[in-house]
C-alpha cells in the first residue's frame, strides 16, 4: 500500500496489493438505504464484489424505534434493521474508514489514510446531518446538551432518565413533538420551545396546529411559543437552565435540540466532476446523479417532488427502504426491478391517544383548489381538491385512516368528486374505493379496448357442413362388391338443405359433396372490433387488490389505456401543487401510471435540472 500523503491516488496503483483494490460496487454509508441497496444487489448478482464504507461503528439500526429505545421500551437487539451477521452471511464486506474524495472520471474513491480502490457503481447514502444550536449560543457545550440524532445521542439520554426532573425540548416538528411525549412517559416535567406561531406551520393550518397542541398540554408539557433560547446557564459544566429570548429563565437539568437535519453533502463538493445538489444530491426517478455510475439514496438524495417541481430530500424510514431497493437493482443493471413510483410525500404519527396523517399538500394557496374542511366526529380533516382530484389530506383523530390507500389515491389521480362527503366525515374506506375503481378500470379495458397483440386476417369465411342424419345415411344404396376394385354406384342421396356441420361418414362409404355457402360476415378493421358488444350490470365487485392485479395485470397490462390523470400545470410556486411541467405524459398501466419515455441508455449522463420533469 503506498503511503505518500501527497501522491495522487489512480486505480492502477492498487490493483495487485489489496484484495479490496476494486469493487463491482461500493456503497458509503451503512444507513438502512445502504444496507439494503448491497442485500438487494446481491440477492441480484450472487457473484458480484461489494463493499460498505462506514465512519459509523455500530450496525445499521431502525432509527425510528431510537425515541421507544431512549425510553426504555425495546432492548438495544430490538433497534436492529437486519439479523446480526447479515453482512457477513451476504458476503458484503465492511470498510470501516472515512472516504475524502470520488475521482468520478478514474471511477476511483480515497479514504482516510490514503486509502481507496476502484468502483464500477458507487452509491452515496451517507444520510444527514443535524442542526442543533446555532455555534453562537452561549453554553452550548455544557454537560445536559443534546443534539438528539445518533445512536449515542439516545444512548446518553437513556442513562440520564432516572435522574432527571425537568427538561427542555426545542423544535417545531414531528422529531420534537415524539421527544416530548416520551419524557411525559417518564413523568419528567417538560417545557417545550416552539419558535413559530404554530406547530408544523409548513404542514399544519391553524386550526390542526391547535388541537396537536392541546392534546400535549392535556398530557401535561408546557409550551412556549415564538420562543428560542438566548443562552444555557450551568453550574459546574452541567446544565441548570435557559435563558428565552423573551428573558425568562427556566430551569431544567437537560436541554434536548430536535432542530431538523440537513442532507450530508460533503462528498457531492469534493467530487472531481461537479455534482448537482439542492437541499441534498439532485437525483432522477432511478436515483441517478447528474455524474455517471453515481447513485444517492436515503436521506442524501433529494427527489422530484411531483407536486411542487422542486427537489426535495425524502427523510423518511420507508422511503429510504424503497430507495436502497431501487439503487441496488440499478447498480447491477437490472432497470426491470427498479420501476417503483415515489409520488407524493406522506408521514403518519401518534401523539398519545391522537393520530396524525398529511398526504400531498394540504395547505396549497393555489386559487383554482378547493380546501374542505370538517371538525365533526372529535376529529379535524382539511382537503385540498383539483377538479375531481385530491392533492392534499390531512387528517387529526382518535383513529388514523388508510395513509398509503390516501396516498395512492393522489398518486394515480382517482376520481373523488363523487365520495368527498365520505373523506371529509372519516368514515372513508379509501381500499375498498381503489379496488372498485381498479375494477371499473379492468371493465373498460375489456370493453372498449383490444390490445394488438395479433394480427388479423381478413379473408371470407366458409360455412362448415353438418354430420348427415341417420335418413339419410340409409338414403345411399351401396352395392354388394364382387370386384374389390369395382367403384360403389349409388342413386342420388338428399342434400341436405343448411349444411352447418363437417360430414363424415363410414370407411369406404361414398360420401357425395356438400355445397359450400359464403357466410355474408362483415370484417371489422382493428380498430372497431371490441371483444364484448353488449352491457354489463352495474354491480360492486367484491374483489381483493391481490386477484384485480392478478387477473388483469397479467393479461393486459402491457396496453395503453387513456389515463384520467391531468398532469399538473406549469409556472406555479413553491406552495402551488400545480407546479409540475405538463411535458410529462401519464399513461395508466391499469391503475398506476408510468412515464412512456424508455429509460436513457447507459452511456447518456442524466441531465438534472431544477423544474425539468425526468
């Protein structure tokens, strides 16, 4: 291995020295993204080489279970994503370094130390980083301090539980709002500091906001709103209290900052070929970067949002899930198994005995949609309706509805002009309406469309003689042979009069010749003949989404049907759901909609660019 600091790293340098000179594909990061784009690619390519490089020193974990985790809810095997051992049974291997630099045109990566080997495809799930305290607040070093994020941020504060009185939470999010729940659990008095007019003001109305904000004070936390803390007082290096910026000093022996996160980009700047970023690493619907061979996912990428037009990180547990899915098929080059949709941004939650779902954009101030709103049942709902299509739901109550029926409602475009009464009261069976919808769907296939998939011929068609009746047959007068070649003479027997059926008759029996009719049948050109002419009763179908895919996808699902989706229009802004290009034609493959265009061949370099549809 050469060791001189300053001597530029090319893949010829390595190649007889390590066994880990050159990877089929390298992934940065053991994130759930990570790890699941190396599974998927070697349940793919068994004989492929691939290697993790990590900074990270524990295995990847289910990063959502951290806030059960820190209040003692699950055990630390619970917070694994994957088996113990799965890298090893996967023959994955793991790179504990830190990589400085991706010399894209070599396909060549550094690490720390002066370390590196070639790729042929390179991932980046390297996650995100947070915010906490801006680097100015005074005290923000003192023991007590917490960034919560990692899993050692929730290790710390675990052991603290027991000894803990009163903290302070600070953050207007989701992250924030499930920390203070959790400390509630415990008994711990909590104030928590909101610096805007409302909760999740991006997300939430007014109205939402305050009964989220209800719900916390009757659980018993105290809040502050357009609140921020000024400064952290301590004694003896730990944490004693806060000053607001409204100077009120209140006292807490732990200060707890759930600010947000932001993508981890470092990499996409030290690339040798400039890499587009934007609020994370620009990616396209198959996760490719604008550099060639170079992939993002998890929370790192930023995706299209189809709603908006704007690239936007989806830092979510699923989403990354799908997303590592997705990487790790395009990596090994099978493009088939990585047609999956993102669609709209959805995220669901309990607070207590409250339940809390947003789908879309609930809150667009666009002036052709139309809000809907209802505060019946205990519960509070709010619509976002476009012609007779949802772009936005969002949803408060004891119970939560179906989020990803809601969420595929929006993605496909259904129709719901006819069952809005239904959403807004929240008894809508949003399942049960796409399977009838899909149904209806599969129904108008079969009757108004024919898939070309043989070519006709158009020639006249015959009609097909009859079997002769046993009159008739008794009608031949066959004589006697003598001579075994003399030939049977027999009188004229009866023709019958509408030949329908093939006549045959007795070995070595005379069978006289039928006339042939010409069947007057009109020949139908391709596109007017339909297999079903008549009409079908208005019934509901009581079928399952596993039979409708099965028994429709399966026989026609490669032909066009006319989508009822109408792509968005343009020159909208950041809060408009309409802000999508029209350039991107839909077409409904049954029920979900892909994008016509073939993929771009593997020698063309994805041009990304902010407000361009894929």
């Amino acid at each position: 291995m050469i060791n001189e600091p300053n001597k530029q790293l090319v893949p010829h340098q390595y190649k007889s020295n390590s066994s880990l000179d050159h990877a089929d594909i390298v992934i940065i990061g053991n994130g759930i993204a990570g790890l699941t784009a190396a599974v998927e690619a070697r349940h793919i390519s068994p004989d492929k080489r691939i290697v993790i490089v990590t900074s990270q020193i524990h295995p990847t974990i289910n990063t959502p279970a951290l806030k059960q985790f820190a209040i003692g809810k699950l055990t630390r095997e619970q917070l694994l994503a994957y088996p113990a051992g799965t890298e090893r049974a996967e023959r994955i291997h793991v790179v504990h370094s830190h990589v400085t630099e991706i010399h894209a045109q070599s396909k060549y990566i550094t690490l720390s130390g002066n370390r590196g080997f070639g790729y042929n495809s390179l991932l980046i799930a390297t996650g995100s980083n947070p915010q906490g305290l801006p680097e100015q607040t005074p005290g923000r070093n003192f023991d007590g301090v917490l960034t919560l994020h990692r899993l050692q941020d929730y290790l710390d504060l675990r052991r603290r539980l027991g000894e803990l009185e009163e903290a302070v939470v600070v953050g207007g999010g989701v992250h924030a709002i499930e920390t203070v729940m959790g400390l509630l659990y415990w008994g711990i008095r909590v104030h928590w500091l909101i610096r805007g007019k409302t909760f999740m003001g991006r997300m939430l109305d007014e109205a939402a906001s305050e009964i989220v904000l209800n719900n916390v004070r009757k659980a018993g936390a105290i809040i502050h709103l357009q609140t921020e803390i000024a400064g952290i007082v301590g004694r003896v290096g730990a944490v004693a209290g806060v000053i607001t910026n409204h100077q009120e000093m209140i006292p807490c022996q732990m200060v707890l900052t759930c600010t947000g996160t932001q993508a981890a980009t470092a990499l996409a700047k030290s690339c040798s070929v400039p890499m587009l970023f934007k609020n994370g690493i620009m990616v396209d619907d198959k996760l490719r970067t604008s550099v060639r061979d170079i992939y993002a996912a998890g929370d790192v990428a930023a995706l299209k949002n189809p709603q908006t037009g704007s690239y936007e990180p989806r830092a979510q547990w699923y989403a990354a899930v799908a997303q590592g899915r997705i990487a790790g098929s395009m990596m090994v080059g099978n493009k088939e198994l990585a047609q999956q949709i993102f669609g709209v941004h959805w995220h669901a939650t309990h607070l207590g005995e409250l339940s809390m779902l947003t789908v879309g954009e609930p809150l667009s101030n666009n002036p052709r949609i139309e809000s809907y709103t209802d505060t019946s049942q205990g519960g509070y709902r709010r619509l976002a309706v476009f012609d007779d299509r949802l772009v936005g739901y969002l949803a408060l109550g004891a119970a939560q509805p179906d989020s990803l029926a809601i969420k595929r409602i929006i993605d496909e475009g259904t129709p719901v002009r006819s069952v809005l009464k239904s959403l807004l009261k929240g008894n809508f069976d949003a399942r049960s309406y796409l399977s009838r919808q899909r149904s209806h769907s599969t129904r108008n296939l079969l009757t108004q469309q024919l898939p070309n998939l043989i070519k006709r011929e158009e020639r006249p068609a015959t009609a097909v003689q009859r079997m002769p009746t046993t009159d008739e047959m008794n009608s031949y007068r066959i004589p006697r042979q003598t001579d075994p070649l003399a030939l049977p003479r027999p009188t004229t027997p009866v023709q019958p009069s509408t030949p329908t059926f093939r006549q045959t008759g007795p070995l070595g029996q005379y069978i006289p010749e039928q006339p042939s009719r010409i069947v007057d049948t009109p020949i139908l050109p391709d596109d007017d003949f339909n297999p079903f002419t008549g009409s079908l009763p208005e019934v509901e179908l009581n079928v399952t989404e596993r039979s409708v895919r099965r028994n429709s996808i399966e026989n026609w699902g490669n032909s066009p049907v006319t989508p009822t989706y109408n792509p968005p229009l343009q020159n909208y802004a950041r809060d408009n759901v309409l802000a999508a290009s029209d350039k991107k034609q839909l077409h409904y493959k049954l029920w979900s909609y892909i994008d016509p265009a073939l993929d771009a061949q593997d020698n063309v370099v994805p041009n990304i660019q902010e407000g361009d549809i894929f």
